[in-house]
C-alpha cells in the first residue's frame, strides 16, 4: 500500500489481496474445509485449535466468504492437491487469483490500525513458555469463549481439567520501563475484573486472586464492577509476583510475591494462572507513519497534533486518528475516538475545498543553474527537473519545509513566507547587542519549536540565554544561516529538529545531518570549535529534554571566550567574490 | 495583494500582550512595549492585558486603521496556538494575513524563566526585534485553496476503523476501509464477554 499526494487530495494505492475464493459466490458451506488435508494452528482461537489451509477466520467474519491461505495450501496442481476445487459445488475456487493494485482518489484519511497484543515470551520468569497452564489473559478470552476451542468449557491445558483455583498477574507488558513500556495498557484491569466475573457466574466455587500494582477503575460504572467482582469472592492482592513454579506432577504452579501491605512475601498455589498482557503499538506504525508523515509519542503511539485541543488529528494535515494506534483505550473510548475522527474528516470532505498555507518553494529560473540539487533532495518529489533545463516545483505537492532553499548554493529558491532575507534580518536583530550572552536556537516547528512549548506548559526552567528562531524543518537552516550567526557573535548555536527516523518531512532532516557536517568541516579549517555548533533532537513531547539541552548549551556558552568570538567574527567573513564573477559582471554592464 | 497599498513605507505596529499574569507576572511588558517602541519602522506599540479576547483584537484592527499599519508583530504566546486567530484578526482589518508575526513570550519566556525576571525581559525584548525585523522582510500572499475530494480512507477495520467508516458513510460520504485481514473485526472480534456490560463482542 502507498500513499501519496496532500490534504484534501491523496491518492491511496492499495493492495487487494488474492482470497483465491470468490467471496460473492461462495456459501460458506466448509465442503472445502473437510476436504483439506492440511492442519495449521488457528490464529483466531490463539493457536489453541487448529483449521485448513482453506478455512473462514470464524463463522461471523466479513465477508463471509471462505479463504486459501496458499503459502499453507499443498499446491495448486491436481497432483499435488486441488481436492477443495474438486468438491466446491459454486466452483468459486480459482487458484490462480492475483494480487491486485487497487488506486483511490480521497480526500481525508483515517488511521485506524490498532494495537498488538503483548507477548510476554520475552518476559520468562511468569514462565509463559515453558508451563502449560500459564496462559495470557486473549488465551482466557477464547477458553471461556462459547465460540472457542473448548465451546466454553473453561479446562486447562495441561489436563483439560476444570482450574479452581485460578491467579491473575496484572500489568504484563505494561508500567515496566525495563522492557520499554513504561505506560499504562488501559484495558488490562478492567479486563481482569471482568474475566473475574465471568469466571464466578460460570462456576460459583472458582477462587479467583488478582495480582496487582494499582487497580484503575475509573470509567462510568468501572468501580460498581470492580466491587461486585471483590463480592462474588476475588482476592486481591497487591504486589506483582516476583517467581513462578510448578509441580511437575499436578501441573499446579506456585506464585512468589510480595504483599506490599502486610509487607510479607507469600506463596500462592494455583491450577491455573492468566497473565494479564498489556498492548503496545502495532508493529506496522512505522510503515503507516511513513507512508502518511506521521510521529509517534516516545511511548510509539501515534502523536497527535495537539494533546487537548487536536486529539484526533494527525500533525499531517487531512489524517486523523482512530482508536488504539493513537494511545491505549477500550472500546468505548474507541468509539467515541471514531466519531471524532469521523466528524473531523467529515467537515473537510464537506467544505470542498481547502486552504492551504503559502509556505511553498519558488524557483528564479533566471537564477537557477539547472544544476538538479533541489530536486535530488526534495523528500516528496515535488521539484522536476530534467537535465539542462530549470527545475520546477509543483505546488500542490510541495509541503514547504524549506530544504531546497537551503541546499541551492545559487540563491535560486525562495521559501515563501520563510526567505533568507527575513532569517538574515531575524538572526542580525536578535544578535544586534550583547551577543556574546546568547545561545543561538533554530528549531523545527514539529519537533524542537514544540517540545520548547511543551517545556513551557510544563514550567520547566532552564536558563534564559537562548534565543530561538523557527523553522519549518531542521533542513530549511541553510549554511549561510548558521554562519550569519556565528559572524554576528553568537558563542554557540544550536540547530535542533525532529528524532532523526521522525522527521516530518520525511527525510528532511536527513540533509540537516549532512549540512551540520559540512559546517563543522568549515568551522574547524576556519580554525573555529566546531563545538560551537550543535545539533540535537528533540520532539514535541520532550519538553523536559528541550530544558535539559538549554542548560547545556549555556554551560558550552560559558566556555567561549571574548577572544574566540572576536577571531570568529573575523574568520568567518564572507570572502569578496570571485574576479571571474566581477569580470563577468563588468561584461554585462558593458 | 499589495503589501504597501498606499507608498507609506514600512509602518509596523507591535502589540505586546500580558496574558493575565502569565506573561506580566515575569516579563515586564510595559519595558518590552517601550523598547519596541524604539525599533525601526514601529509607529504604535501596545500593551494588551488579553490581546487574543475581543477586546485585543479589537485593539489591534482599531491600531491598524489609526496608524496605517502594514505590518503587525504579536508578542504573546506560541504561534502554534494562535497564529491563526491572529491572522484572522489582521485580514479582518484589511491587511494580508501573511503580514503578522509572532514573538513567543509565554512560553519561551515567562513560562520558563519565572524565577529570572531579568533575563526573561530581556530574552523577550530580543524575541520582539527579531520578529520585527522579520516583519519587515513580509510580504503578502494567497493561501493556495483546492479542491476536496470527497472520498475517505480508512486504514483498519477494527471497531475503531469499522465506527468511523460507517460514521462517514451515515453521512454521506464514500469510504474505501483497508483490512489486512481475511475479515474486519481486529482484536474486539476475539473478545468473549466486553466490560462494562458484559455482553457479547460480536
């Protein structure tokens, strides 16, 4: 699938996938199904059962229509299979189906794709992996499940026997910075007080304990559940069990933990215990986010474009959010999000029409040297060029970061609205007095500009040295910029944008790195610390880092002597030009 | 647009706000209004105790017809938050909305240094030169406008995915829904029992 194009005027390829059935002439008859000698584990009943390589994913999916999976199927020859085509009655099996690429104009987007499941594989002391009546709590979810494998019948894996005695660890996946996920799943608590009851109505002599750190139920009538859950009989425990053992012979398992208010550690048996897993992003965010330019909260949920004000909204303009991909939530709350999301995208498609901010790049083609640079680094392909001939820049498709201006070397691109002259003029009046007091801050109006904001709703302080200027993207900071800056005393500047894999513009602030580089290189042959130059990533949700790096920044400020600045100023003055330019000038004008 | 219609030459208005105590409580904006007063091409410079409420921005259209303004600077909070109600506010006394800038004095200033009076007024005296010295360099444009199409995409047929696109399409629009699964549903399909009504999933 690919994306491309703007507000109110993308264009979606997607990638039809091939059912190898056809879905508006099949009966769900499952002739096929019977018929298939393969067996493969069912992902829907979480491998706790098995289906066909021909199979529908339960009796109530949309379509409702069968489906191959051919990388399970034998083979598509009669030889070596073909027995399900043999006995569909519709003849609606066609192995020879394809992949198709489908194309769609549309004006607004919705994202929308979930959230993974935690696996706690990795998380080996609940011993997940090597007990069989260790099962996490989407396990629960189909074992209880009329529907599932046991038809309800709640039995353990080790002996389909009925578990009695049943342990709930909470927060598997969830609050536990040691493996990157420091947030609070949601769900998890609700999730368990519910299996609780469900449990205690199906079988009133089960003994149910939860384990956890902090019970969250505060939604509308979470607490009445929470409570009528602690009457039908639940202990609950608090304090995360530390070990887990089980009796090779019964099968039953220990648990070890602390209670942190009779701060005793206890020893727990069980027949059964669920590991409440938590959820984290799903694992094509990074595909989606670059696909459309979206950023994620350092928790890799989506970031929305403003926490309060625009919690639907993607930073990319036409592209809002749904659902778990944005933070952890439950269904009602997803709900909610999808009217929201709804509504937002409704009112563009609704206006017909759409304003969009005259940030875009403009090309002299007097100026121009046709020399191609801008087009090799535009990140949306929005600058054509043909060798020998001037670049041109498609409006609608250019987004405005501003990184073709800084690369022409020939003064032959103008940002609108964000041009040198203004820059030039901005960084000349900031530093017009007492210069060498100042730490001079370009910041990425996504990111770095942001996560100063968000230092300031924070109240974070940190030294008032700097002075920052806005940019749209790290990239538009060209090197003239930076130079000016220095020639105007500036003992350090700073140039800072987004997290290097979540540049807004795609791969803008890859240039950034390349420039920065280069200015390094010419700072230090110009016999200038090449320290006094910095870059640094901060997004818009580390405002305590954007405090962190200004402090630093006025340590390095301190370090720079008088002396230094006065050479700088020196070294870096613009050489006169070239006499060949003179000469050619002198030509003109005779 | 003509970024000087009537050959005045630059006139620069700056209108710097208090934001209740805000910005007030730190920075001293009377001192910020003053020496703005002194930058080139300033002819007003106004100290607003809410420059975003009505009667700021009435202040501000009020200014721009006193004094001919042809340029507007707002020295007050982040223009991520209401640059776009300022530019509203300019276009609706006539000048182009590209012709206002921003200096951030909330966040950047008073929010941040509260406990350095000294240096956040300072800090903010610098953010208002440089943001009129930008102003100077402004020039008008169009917002480039175009047309919609009117069709959504929905990525993902879970219940979030699935809400919104029946949402979009209660009302009238086309969806075109990506699942990458054999079937809508995602993981609420799995589900048994949901909380709180304990009922079924599907």
């Amino acid at each position: 699938m690919n994306v491309s194009g703007y507000i109110g005027n993308f264009t979606a390829e997607i990638r039809r996938k091939a059912r190898y059935v056809d879905p508006e002439a099949c009966t769900a008859c499952a002739e096929c199904a019977q018929v298939c000698p393969v067996v493969k584990p069912d992902e829907y009943q979480m491998g706790l059962s098995s289906r066909k390589a021909i199979y529908i994913p339960y009796p109530q999916a949309v379509p409702s229509s069968y489906i191959l999976n051919m990388e399970d199927c034998l083979g598509t020859n009669p030889i070596a299979c073909g027995k399900c085509a043999e006995v569909c009655e519709p003849d609606c099996i066609n192995y020879d189906d394809r992949d198709i690429i489908v194309k769609r104009d549309v004006g607004a987007v919705i994202v929308a794709i979930g959230a993974d499941v935690y696996d706690p594989t990795e998380m080996d002391e609940y011993g997940y992996t090597r007990f069989d009546n260790v099962i996490t709590s989407m396990e629960f979810e189909r074992l209880i499940c009329a529907g599932g494998p046991t038809l309800g019948h709640f039995v353990r894996p080790s002996d389909h026997e009925r578990p009695k005695r049943i342990g709930f660890i909470q927060c598997v996946g969830s609050r536990n910075p040691s493996i990157g996920r420091p947030y609070c799943s949601n769900i998890c608590c609700m999730n368990t007080i519910k299996d609780t009851l469900l449990l205690a109505d199906h079988y009133p002599d089960v003994e149910c304990t939860v384990f956890y750190q902090d019970i969250r139920a505060f939604g509308k009538s979470f607490e009445d559940m929470f409570q009528r859950s602690k009457e039908a009989g639940t202990r609950y425990i608090r304090g995360i069990p530390g070990d887990i053992e089980e009796d090779t012979e019964t099968g039953n398992l220990t648990l070890i933990a602390e209670n942190t208010t009779s701060g005793k550690i206890e020893r727990h048996e069980f027949d059964m215990v669920i590991l409440s897993v938590g959820v984290g992003p799903p694992k094509d965010l990074a595909k989606i986010s670059s696909l459309l330019t979206l950023s994620k909260t350092s928790d890799g949920f989506f970031m929305e474009s403003h926490p309060k004000l625009k919690p639907v909204d993607a930073p990319t303009r036409g592209v809002f959010f749904s659902g778990f991909c944005e933070s952890p939530k439950d269904i009602k709350d997803s709900v909610c999000q999808a009217g929201a999301a709804a509504s937002r995208a409704g009112a563009l498609l609704n206006a017909g029409q759409v304003h969009i901010e005259a940030i875009t790049s403009v090309i002299d083609a007097d100026a121009c040297k046709k020399c191609g640079v801008c087009a090799s680094v535009c990140p949306y392909g929005a600058i054509t060029w043909k060798k020998g001939e001037v670049a041109v820049v498609i409006d609608a498709a250019c987004a405005g970061c501003g990184n073709c201006g800084a690369a022409c070397k020939f003064d032959a691109i103008t940002m609108r609205h964000f041009t040198d002259a203004q820059y030039m003029a901005q960084i000349r009046a900031i530093l017009a007095e007492d210069p060498q007091d100042k730490v001079f801050v370009f910041a990425c109006n996504w990111c770095s500009y942001s996560g100063a904001d968000m230092a300031g709703i924070s109240r974070m302080q940190y030294p008032a040295s700097n002075r920052i200027v806005r940019t749209m993207c790290s990239a538009r900071v060209s090197e003239d910029m930076v130079l000016e800056a220095f020639r105007c005393g500036a003992p350090v500047v700073l140039v800072s944008g987004c997290h290097y894999a979540d540049c807004h513009y795609i791969t803008a602030n890859r240039q950034t790195v390349q420039r920065v580089q280069r200015l390094w290189n010419k700072l230090e042959k110009a016999g200038v610390r090449p320290e006094r130059l910095q870059l640094e990533w901060i997004s818009a949700a580390e405002g305590q880092k954007f405090a962190k790096v200004m402090a630093q920044m006025e340590e390095l400020r301190k370090t720079v002597t008088e002396e230094e600045i006065e050479y700088t100023i020196e070294a870096l003055k613009p050489k006169p030009r070239k006499p060949k330019k003179e000469k050619e000038a002198a030509a003109v004008a005779g | 647009m003509d970024s000087d219609p009537k050959g005045d030459g630059l006139r620069v208005g700056v209108f710097v706000c208090d934001c209740g105590l805000n910005i007030a409580g730190t920075v001293d904006t009377q001192a910020v209004t003053d020496y703005a007063a002194t930058l080139p091409d300033v002819v007003c410079a106004i100290r607003n105790r809410y420059t975003c409420a009505d009667p700021g921005q009435n202040e501000i259209k009020k200014a721009i017809a006193e004094h001919r303004l042809n340029r507007v600077v707002i020295a007050s909070c982040t223009p991520l938050q209401h640059e776009p109600t300022f530019r509203t506010c300019v276009a609706e006394a006539g000048l182009n909305r590209y012709l206002m800038e921003m200096a951030n004095l909330r966040e950047q200033c008073s929010w941040v240094h509260p406990s350095d009076m000294e240096g956040a007024t300072r800090k903010a005296k610098d953010l208002v030169a440089g943001a009129v010295a930008r102003a100077r360099n402004l020039q008008p444009h169009d917002d480039l406008s175009v047309p919609v199409t009117k069709r959504a995409l929905v990525i993902g047929g879970g219940i979030a995915g699935m809400e919104a696109a029946l949402e979009l399409a209660d009302s009238g629009h086309q969806v075109v829904l990506v699942e990458k699964e054999a079937s809508i549903g995602g993981i609420m399909a799995q589900l048994d029992k949901t909380y709180p009504t304990m009922d079924c999933s599907i």
